[in-house]
C-alpha cells in the first residue's frame, strides 16, 4: 500500500506517514489508522477525526494550498 497524506481540516497540518511524528515519537512509516485514537493534531491539539485523506504526493506549494482547500471542502461534503 501506498504511504499517504492526512490533513487536518481545523489547522490544515499535514500528517505523512512516510514522516510519521516525531513530536509524538510516532515512527516514520506509521499508517495513519494505525496511530493511536487519542492521538492530537500537533498543529491545533485536536483529534484525528478531523483528518482527511489527501492524494498529494510530492507537490509544489501552490498544489499543496489546493489539495488543502479540497480536502476541506471535502469535510465540508462541498463538491469544487
């Protein structure tokens, strides 16, 4: 399976499993629905309910901005 981005729809932090979260020593290569259910959003504190799957891998900044805004618009059942 392929690594993927998570981003939080509250702060936009983007969570990749390739990097895992070294803050929270989670190791890099930790899948997403593998880290625990109490872990938080290193950007805004909140839980990982509010991430969606984004399907960026490797992008510019202005790409990065609208997979960000995709994915929030996702969140929000809001169709672009």
């Amino acid at each position: 399976m392929i690594p993927t981005k998570h981003i939080c729809t509250a702060c936009n932090y983007i969570y990749d499993e390739i990097l895992g979260d070294a803050k929270a020593k989670i190791l890099p290569g930790t899948k997403f629905a593998n880290l625990a259910s109490d872990w938080q959003c290193p950007g805004c504190g909140q839980n990982k309910e509010l991430f969606v799957t984004c399907t960026c891998v490797s992008i510019s900044k202005h790409q990065e901005e609208s997979c960000v805004k995709n994915a929030y618009l996702d969140s929000l059942n809001i169709i672009v």
